[in-house]
C-alpha cells in the first residue's frame, strides 16, 4: 500500500522543483538592469573575463566624423597656417612684398615725395614773381620817361627793373653816338637785351616742371612694372603650393596691385601741377613781354625827346576819353 502511492508523489515533486528553477531563471532575466551605452566622451573599459569562460573579441568602436575631422585637420593649425597673411593694410603688403616690388614702391613714394615738393617750391616762387611783375608794369605805365619808371621802381628787384636799368645803361653807353646816328641803333640794342632777358626769366621760372612731367609720364609704367612682377611671383607661388585657393592667392596679388596704386597716386597729382604751372609761366611770360614793350615805348619816347631844343618834353596831351 505505501509502494503503491510512495511513486507518484516523488515525481510530482521533483517536477514542481524544476518548474519553479526555470520560472525563477526567466524572472531574473527580466529583471536584469539595461547597461547604458558608453557616451562619446568616455573610454569604455572592458570586463575581465570570468575564469574558464572562452574569449569574446570586442570590435572597437567607429570614431565619430566630427572626431576624424578635428585629428585630421586641427583648427589651431588652420589659424597658424604660414602661407596666410596676418595683416591685409597697405604697410602689410609693403612688408610682405617682394624686394622688387618693394624697391618700384619706395622709387614711386620718392617721386611723390618730390612732385609736392616741386609744387610748394614753384608756387612760392611764381607768386612772388608775378607781383614783382605787376609792380613794375603798372610803374612803366604810369611813367613818361625811362628815368621816371626807375625812380617808382626806386630799390625794388625783379626781372622788371633788371629790364629798366638795362635799357638805361646802353643808353648811356650810346648816348655819344645818338646825336650823330640816330637812336635806331639804341633801339635795337634795348630790344635784343630786353628779349634775352624775358627768355632767360621764363626759362628760370619754368626750371623743375620738367621733373613732373616725368613723373607724370613714367610713374604709371613703372607702378606696372611692380604690379607684373608681383603677379608672376604669385602665379610661381601657386604651382609650388600646388593651390588655387583664393585665400593663398589674393594677398600676393594684392600686393602686385598696390604697386600700380602708388604709381597713379604719384602721377595723377604731378599731371595735374604740371598743367597749372604751365598755364602760371605763360602768364607769367606774357607779364614780362608787356613790361618790354612798355620798356622799348619809353626808351623810343627818350631818343624822341632828344631832338626838342632844350631836351624839355611837351606837356602831354589829353586823351579824347578824359
């Protein structure tokens, strides 16, 4: 009787023992706490394999684009780079030129220099020049007699009354032979030295102008030259560097074309002096032709007032105006 009900309860038991092994096996797998993937600024560290358990090789993990972007090209060394320029100013690129380019901006800058130089020196001179020429025109109207003219001139200088004391020094070099041949010869002589003197003022006044006529000329070839030259360095820096980044490209460009800047900055202002210099001489010119004729009036009005008795001039006429 106990054989017979002994067999059925053992294995029932057994059976519930292995039901509640696997039960309990499934309910901690569920219950199993999720491990978080490593962040990208984290190392993960591998666990230690337990002991007799086989070997699991773990592939590493793929680098982040961002993270092969930044080894790759590291944004310090982009700042640094040596073939970019720092400072894009004009004095920048004159330091950073080349010694050719360098040499065309200095010669430009020197011609600059001297083309105001020229202006300030030849203004002072022409307006000191055509007042003393008015002066002494207005004093050769007013005057009857060659004598008369130089005492309104009285101790002034100028090339007026260099023309005034000359015309009366040859009359009274001649002045033996006026009463025998005539004063046509004394005529002459007065105008051919007035002439020299008038040609040799106007070349005296006109004396630097040339120099900015040169300047003027040549300064925009010679800012080309610079800017050639600036720009076949460039184009030998590309293939060497193997880039036509614009970024490496520009600055040497922009340093050829300063060049061709300096040289319009030197030419355009000395073009410009040169046409009003040139216009303030002929003036000028004009001014001293006027006082000879003046000058030549007077001394012809002299030799006529020799052949009065008495050397007394007439009393001068009125004018149908006054």
């Amino acid at each position: 009787m106990f054989h017979r009900h002994s067999g059925p309860s053992t294995a029932g038991l057994v059976l519930a023992v292995h039901l509640m092994l696997a039960s309990g096996a499934a309910f901690a797998e569920d219950a199993a706490p999720t491990t978080a993937p490593p962040s990208a600024g984290s190392t993960a560290v591998p666990e230690a394999p337990a002991p007799g358990a086989p070997a699991v090789s773990v592939a590493p993990a793929p680098i982040p684009v961002a993270t092969q972007t930044a080894v790759g090209l590291p944004e310090e060394e982009e700042n640094t780079r040596a073939d970019l320029p720092h400072n894009l100013s004009p004095l920048g690129m004159f330091m950073a030129a080349d010694w050719v380019v360098k040499a065309v901006m200095l010669s430009l800058a020197f011609a600059s220099l001297v083309t105001w130089t020229v202006w300030l020196a030849k203004t002072l001179q022409l307006a000191g020049a055509r007042i003393r020429a008015t002066r002494g025109l207005k004093a050769i109207t007013e005057a009857h007699t060659l004598e008369a003219a130089l005492g309104r001139m009285g101790r002034s200088g100028g090339i007026v009354v260099s023309m005034l004391r000359t015309a009366d020094a040859e009359i009274r070099l001649s002045d033996a032979a006026i009463d025998h041949v005539g004063g046509d010869g004394v005529k002459e002589r007065v105008a051919s030295a007035l002439a020299r003197i008038e040609v040799s003022a106007g070349r005296q006044i006109a004396k630097g102008t040339g120099v900015l006529a040169t300047i003027g000329s040549t300064a925009p070839f010679v800012g080309l030259f610079g800017t050639v030259w600036g720009i076949m360095n460039a184009f030998i820096g590309i293939s060497e560097s193997q880039t036509t980044n614009l970024a490496v490209v520009a600055p040497g460009i922009a340093e050829a074309l300063l060049a061709t800047a300096i040289g319009l900055v030197a030419a355009i202002p000395a073009v410009i002096i040169y046409n009003v210099f040139a216009r303030s001489v002929t003036g000028y010119r004009q001014l001293l032709g006027d006082a000879a004729a003046g000058i030549e009036r007077l001394v012809s009005r002299d030799l006529d007032y020799r052949k009065v008795p008495n050397g007394v001039p007439a009393a001068p006429m009125p004018l149908a105006a006054e």
